[in-house]
C-alpha cells in the first residue's frame, strides 16, 4: 500500500510540471494572438501625417502617421524597408522568426573576440522584445522571445512584422519608430527622406545612444556608410546610389533650447484641438494645420523665460489676440524639450489678485463710480480677517485707489455687499470657475481660489475687447493634402460687459500700471491695461497686460507649489521684456 502512494506521489511531480509549462506556454500564446498593436503606442498615435503651419505659414511641425499593420495599400518606402533588412536581419524573408545561421554567425564572432560584438536577433525576435518583453539579459526571457516570434510568423505575415517593427523600435532622442526618428533627426516626413538619410536612421537600430548623430556625428556617419556598404553588397543599391548617398552632407535637425519647435506640448495641444474640430479623423491621412502661432513671437518667448531663476522654478506665457482670442504665443515650460506638463491649460493656481477684476466689474456694473470712496482698514468676517499684502492700510479711500494699491480689504467688502453667488456667476461668464469650481468664501474676491493661464489670460482679453469675449482657438484652418478646406475658425464671440463699464474697468488697470502695484509693466507712451496677482507665500506670481490688440499672461512658481523669494512684479518685468522685443519698443534698463 506504502508501494501505490509513493507511485503515485513519483507521477504527480510530473503531472504537475508538465501541467504548469502547457499552462504557461498556453497563456502566452493566447497574449500573443490577443494583442493589438494599434494598442500599443510609446507615444502620440497618430491616424494621420501632419504639417502644422505658423501664422505666417512657416512649417513648425512635420510627422508621418505610423505604418497601418493590416492595410496593405499602406506601404513601406522601399529604401526604409531594404535599408533595416540589410542591416539588422538578411534573411527575414527566408526564416520564420528564428535564424539558427545568424545566432551561429554571432556566436562564433563573439567567441573569437572575447565579447558581444555581434547579435543574433532576428527582426521579429526584436518585434517580440518591443511588444511583449524587455532586455533582461536572461535565460527565461529568451525562451519566450523564441516562442512569441514563432506565434509572431503565424499570425502576421513578413510585411506586417516589418511594420511593427518599423513602428515601434526605439531609434534614440525620444524617437519611437522611424516616423518620429525621421521628424526629430531630420524635421521631415519619410517620404522626403534620402537614402543617406534614411542609412543614417538604420544605423542608429543597434545602439541608438552610441550612434546618436547629435552626440557623435562621425561615428554615426560611420555607421551610415555601413548600412550603405551593406545595401550595396546584398544587391538593393547600385554602386553609383551608394557613393552619390555617401558624399551627401548630412543636415540635422538640431535641437536647441532656442528651437520651440521641438516643444511637444505645444505640438500636442494643437493636434489635440486639431482632432476637436475633424469629425471623422479616419478619413484623412494627410492633414495640413495652419496654427495661430507666430512663430518669431513665439520664440521670443522662450528666450525670455530663461531670465527667470532660481533654476528649478518654472513659467508659462500665453498671448491672445483680443479681437479673435487666436492663441499667438504658448510657453508651457522654461525647458519644453525636457519637460511633459502643460502649465498654461493644465496648472489650476490660485489667481491671486488678477481675479480682483471680478468684483471690480461687478461693483460697477452695480452702479459705483470710481471715486466713491471704501473703507480700507483691518476688518473680519466672522472668522476670517485677511490683511493687506503690505500691511498697509489707507482709510477712506476711492475705488480707483483701492485698485491700483491692490487693496485685499474693498474687493471683499464689495463681495460681501453684492452676493457671492452674483460674484461666482459673473466669474462663470468671464470664462472662470470652471477648473476649480469657486465656492461662496469671501476669501474668493482675493484669488483664493485657482484656474488657469489659459482662462485668467482670456477673461482679460475681454477687457481689451470692448467687453466681448472670444473663444479662445490655436488653429486658424485645416486644409486636406489637396489644399481642400476641412475646417476654418469661424471666431465665436460674446457680449459679457457693457462697453462704459468695460471702459472704467480700463481705467482701473491702466492706472495700475502707471502708478500701482503693476508698475513693473510700465512702458513710457503706452496705453497699457494690466494687474499682477501674487499668492500666499509669493508660490504664484502672475501678471496679465493688453497692449494694442495683445493680451499676454505670465506665471511664475514652483511645480511642488514651495514658497517663492520673487515677487509677482518680476512676472510683470517678464511682460514689459516680451512686449518690448515683439513690438520693437525701446526701454530703459
């Protein structure tokens, strides 16, 4: 009896290994057959190659959309196709998935130089590495590189292999696939690359760091002529193709922290406003977008963002045109190269005193005239006594010099007379409150409660309006690859203020400007309407001016939301120094 059980036990051990690896190898190929790879991006998808266009028609932005994996009719440019073939897998049209000639190529390279000098990764093992796996140097993952590749071959065939490879491989600079290899090396969409150009982005598939042309551009070169070399050898070239390829001056794409360009953010934010305005996206493959930037303010603007310090605190610049709302001019960062967030749409600060605008307006839509005088002296609300930002304090005092000493004191007495909720609802039709909902605190006619760059900055542009707001458009037109008109900007607009009060609210920022808190903005001879608004702390510094049909914004402060030791009146200097430069204005140092 002893006997049968150990038996038993002896045959379960088994079992239940034989059980465990069919378990295994049955889940992994029911991921591999499962996958999308229209799933599986790295990066932006796009259903479309794009030309993104300044206001003055210069190019900002060219990608081709990734290679469609089951549409045949969308084809791969030969010389990309041959150029990786040649180079990274020779006989990819003859093995399925695994060349046992390469790997014994590369194995005995390896052996008779004492290191890894050669792989022996076929393109569709590299395909499984992309989509499933990663680079661990392990027994385990190379078995199940070996077994997705096999169900690779089965399910898709050498062209489609050839595409997910093309979309996916990580090509350096942030550049997954060759479309984005071919737009952040070249500028250019692969369709206008050259030969060279295409052996170079080929050359970079080994060890994109190393043969990266922006580190070391012989060595790249080098690498290209490789390519070449071997394109030749395997019959795809002809010997008059690869010297004209070789002696080609390469032309990079530098980018460089004057290079807006290379601004993700801002490229991301129109193509994402650019899929708002298509119905039906999968119509198109190619699209033309004339942006509203201008391309030299734009760069002028990032210029001056690197005048603030210390190093780590952060900016954002928003210009409006006040009669359209076309978005003239967007800095998202003081590094748009190296960094991922949005701080003009998606940053909700506290407004601080540029929200002071609200209860102004309100007061005089009320009836209050600009010389009626307020109390301004320390006062509580229940529990809630705010001060002054400089603990300065003016007694009676008019509604005019309220606003230009950016009194904390009238604002909330004027609120608390009128109504919250009215104060909430003319914010709402200012285009505020909608980021953060706004609550009925009398703290909120102080800016205590937060929006954004966008909205704060539009709601000004208003002002500059004669009281008419726009909406707020980075796009003036998308155009089909046959210059047909797929969308134009229709300018949609709105009476919010009548046109006296909006004069007086004028009038209130100008002198701001002049001989208040906002005087760091002050340009001799220029009719400018602005105010600056600070947080608790000074971690938000804004300040938002008109000049002629121009409204810009600034912010200034710390991501974490730390403490400042700079005040919002360097946000309005900032200003001044951008206007200046755009508009050709002379000013004293």
């Amino acid at each position: 009896m002893q006997k049968i059980k150990s038996r038993s036990f002896a045959l379960i051990i088994p079992i239940l290994i034989f059980s465990g690896i069919f378990f295994y190898i049955y889940k992994l190929i029911l991921t591999t057959l499962k996958f999308d790879p229209s799933k599986n991006q790295n990066s932006r998808a796009t259903e479309y190659s794009y030309v993104i266009l300044s206001s003055e028609n210069n190019i900002l932005s060219k990608l081709s959309r990734k290679f469609e994996i089951d549409n045949s009719q969308n084809k791969i440019p030969i010389f990309f196709k041959q150029s990786f073939i040649s180079s990274e897998d020779k006989r990819f049209y003859q093995h399925k998935g695994i060349d046992l000639k390469s790997i014994s190529r590369a194995l005995f390279q390896n052996i008779r130089s004492g290191f890894v000098k050669e792989g022996g990764s076929t393109i569709t093992q590299q395909v499984a590495r992309l989509l499933f796996l990663n680079n661990d140097l392990s027994f385990q993952r190379k078995i199940k590189e070996i077994f997705i590749s096999f169900i690779l071959e089965f399910r898709y065939s050498k062209n489609q292999i050839l595409k997910l490879y093309l979309n996916n491989i990580y090509l350096g600079s942030g550049a997954y696939g060759v479309n984005e290899a071919s737009q952040v090396y070249f500028g250019k969409l692969i369709e206008e690359l050259t030969l060279s150009e295409i052996s170079l982005i080929a050359g970079l598939a080994p060890a994109p760091s190393i043969y990266s042309p922006y580190e070391n551009i012989e060595l790249a070169i080098k690498n290209r002529n490789k390519v070449l070399e071997s394109m030749y050898l395997d019959g795809y070239i002809s010997l008059a193709n690869k010297n004209k390829a070789i002696k080609e001056k390469i032309k990079l794409n530098y980018p460089t922290a004057d290079n807006f360009l290379n601004d993700k953010l801002l490229i991301n934010f129109i193509l994402d406003e650019t899929e708002k305005k298509i119905e039906n996206k999968k119509d198109y493959k190619f699209l033309i977008i004339k942006s509203s930037i201008n391309k030299n303010w734009q760069e002028t603007a990032q210029k001056i963002s690197r005048y603030v310090g210390p190093k780590d605190i952060e900016f954002a610049l928003l210009s409006i045109e006040s009669n359209t709302g076309l978005i003239r001019t967007m800095v998202t960062s003081r590094t748009p190269l190296f960094n991922g967030y949005n701080r003009v749409t998606s940053s909700v600060r506290p407004l601080g005193s540029t929200f002071k605008i609200i209860p102004y307006a309100a007061a005089l839509i009320e009836g209050t005239k600009l010389s009626d005088k307020f109390e301004d002296l320390p006062k509580c609300w229940e529990n809630y006594c705010p001060k002054n930002f400089s603990e300065e304090y003016r007694g009676k005092i008019s509604l005019i010099e309220s606003f230009k000493s950016s009194s904390n004191i009238v604002p909330i007495s004027i609120t608390k007379k009128i109504g919250l909720k009215n104060i909430i609802n003319l914010a709402n039709v200012f285009g505020l409150g909608y980021e953060q909902e706004f609550e009925e605190f009398p703290s909120l006619a102080i800016g205590s409660y937060g929006d954004n760059l966008l909205n704060i900055t539009n709601a000004y542009s208003a002002l500059n309006n004669n009281g008419i707001i726009n909406s707020p458009s980075i796009i003036e037109k998308i155009e089909s690859f046959k210059n047909q008109t797929i969308w134009k900007n229709k300018f949609i607009s709105k009476k919010i203020l009548d046109l006296k009060v909006n004069k007086k609210i004028n009038k209130l920022l100008e002198k701001s400007v002049k001989e208040g808190t906002s005087k760091a903005a002050f340009i001799e001879g220029k009719k400018i309407y602005g105010k600056t608004g600070t947080s608790d702390g000074n971690k938000d510094l804004w300040f938002i001016g008109s000049l002629h049909n121009l409204t810009t914004g600034i912010w200034i402060g710390y991501d974490d939301n730390k403490e400042s030791e700079l005040s919002s009146g360097n946000a309005a200097y900032l200003w001044k120094k951008f206007i200046a430069e755009i508009y050709k204005i002379p000013i004293k140092k």
